[in-house]
C-alpha cells in the first residue's frame, strides 16, 4: 500500500488550474491552427486568425486564453493501493482550486448558492468526479468550465425506438441553438447512454479527449465524423460570422443502458476547451 499525502494533491491541483488557463492542450491548438488554414471564408479566416493570435500572446504574456476562467471540473482516478494521508481528498481538491485560482490571479466566478448569487471569491466549490481504479497511482485532471459554452448543453431522455439519426439530430439542433454563444469553432461532446446524471458526465468526458483520437468503437468513429462534417455544414462558422468552421471535433462516449430509455446529452466546449493532467 503506497501513501500518498493529500497537500501533494492540492499543490498538483493548484499547479493545473494555472496551467489549463494560460495554455490550451495541444491537440486544441494544432486544430485550431489546421482549421485555419481550412477556413474559406474570407471573415471566419480573419476571426479564426485573431483567435490563434490570441493564445500566441496569452502565452507570451503568461496571461488567461479567456477572461472566463470557468469552473473548475476535477476528475480523479485514485488507485486503489494508495492510502490517502492528512486530511480529506475533497478539502484538498478544494484548497488547490483556492490557491491556483488566488495565486493565478485568475478571475472567480463561483457563487454559493444558485439563487442568491453571492460570490464565494476564491472559485470553490469545485465538481469532483472520483473513479477508483487498480494501481497504486493517482491521475488529476482539471477542466475548467467556461459557462458561455455549458450554457448551451442540452440532455433528453429518448425513448428505445429512437435510433442513430435520431441523435445525430438531436445533436445538429443543439449545435444550431447555441450559435455564436458558446464562442465557435466549439468542440462537442456527446454521451450517449447510462441514465440521467450518467449521460451528462460521459458528455464532459468527452470533451476532455484528444481531439487527435477517435472512438475505439468503428460505429461511433463513424458516427463522430459525420456529425462533424454535418455540424460544420451549418455554416455557423468561427465566433457566428459564417464559415467552414464550426467545429473543431464530435467526440462521443457511451454506457450501458436501460431497455427502457436511450439518455442523450451534448455538452458543448468552446474553441479554448481547456484540460491539463498530471500523474501522482
């Protein structure tokens, strides 16, 4: 059994929330300069240019990618051969979103109660999501969220008789709803199965893949590449001003599910999906 002190946990944490804000994962930045080159439209050519100018200065100026610096999602692996020490894995989780958003000098968007909407003024409480798993090793994800793009998720509870177009539809009217809101080219996230709250987290998680790989399920690749070239004929294009562009990637991740339901949720990233990991 190998110990491992939670304060090692939230300085890891506090490291990758400053990180993920100021430096976008690289397979975001490769396809946003890629997708720029692909753009034919004269405007969204320009847009998608500021955009890529925009993280070249953000890192030379050691500065946020986006004024919004979300939410800050946790995903947690914790092997099951290590044995946690001072303190609980929550508080920790929190003391390094505290102290990377505090020390970051990075903006505080969190209020402690949903209606009466005072700020908390150090970015917590933060989402955790805690998956065991075999090994003696602890993997740290941070997502922040900017809530542009969450804004306009959407999740519906099909019924069995519901099949393949019937959510590539579902997705391409989310995607049309949303717009220029969520700051396009977005990235997609679609969780297809589980129950309710189940869907919802595969759509988060999808997000948070490279968008270099693909689906281990030769349907579901085919699947994201369809919507992908589907999506991106909308012409909705870089930041709403028309283009090729819409998209920068359709990621889907599925579970099981109930004979009596197919669950259904798009969760939609914007072109600064930000994600930073490390391994413990």
């Amino acid at each position: 059994m190998r110990e491992l002190d939670v304060r090692r946990i939230a300085e890891t944490i506090r490291e990758l929330c400053i990180k993920a804000n100021k430096q976008l994962p690289d397979d975001i930045e490769e396809k946003m300069c890629a997708c720029c080159e692909l753009e034919q439209n004269a405007l969204g050519k320009s847009v998608m240019e500021d955009l890529v100018e925009n993280f070249r200065v953000a890192k030379e100026l050691d500065i946020p990618v986006c004024q919004d610096t979300g939410m800050a999602v946790v995903f947690i692996e914790l092997g099951q051969d290590v044995h946690l020490t001072g303190g609980l894995l929550e508080d920790a989780v929190n003391e390094g979103v505290r102290r990377g958003y505090l020390d970051g000098l990075l903006r505080c968007s969190i209020v402690s109660d949903p209606l009466e909407r005072v700020n908390t003024g150090d970015n917590t409480p933060a989402v955790l999501h805690l998956r065991m798993v075999e090994g003696d090793q602890v993997r740290i994800m941070v997502a922040p969220k900017g809530f542009g793009s969450e804004n306009m998720s959407r999740l519906k509870m099909f019924t069995p008789a519901a099949g393949r177009e019937d959510v590539i539809d579902f997705v391409l009217e989310t995607v049309k709803l949303a717009s220029s809101n969520p700051c396009p080219p977005m990235v997609v996230g679609v969780g297809i199965g589980g129950d309710f709250e189940w869907c919802a987290y595969l759509a988060k998680k999808a997000l948070c893949r490279s968008c270099d790989t693909k689906n281990d399920n030769a349907f579901y690749a085919r699947m994201e590449d369809e919507l992908l070239e589907r999506v991106n004929q909308l012409g909705i294009g870089p930041q709403g001003f028309g283009g090729d562009i819409t998209a920068l990637k359709v990621n889907i991740e599925t579970y099981a599910t109930h004979i009596a339901g197919l669950p259904v949720s798009v969760n939609i990233g914007c072109h600064v999906t930000r994600h930073c990991s490390a391994v413990l």
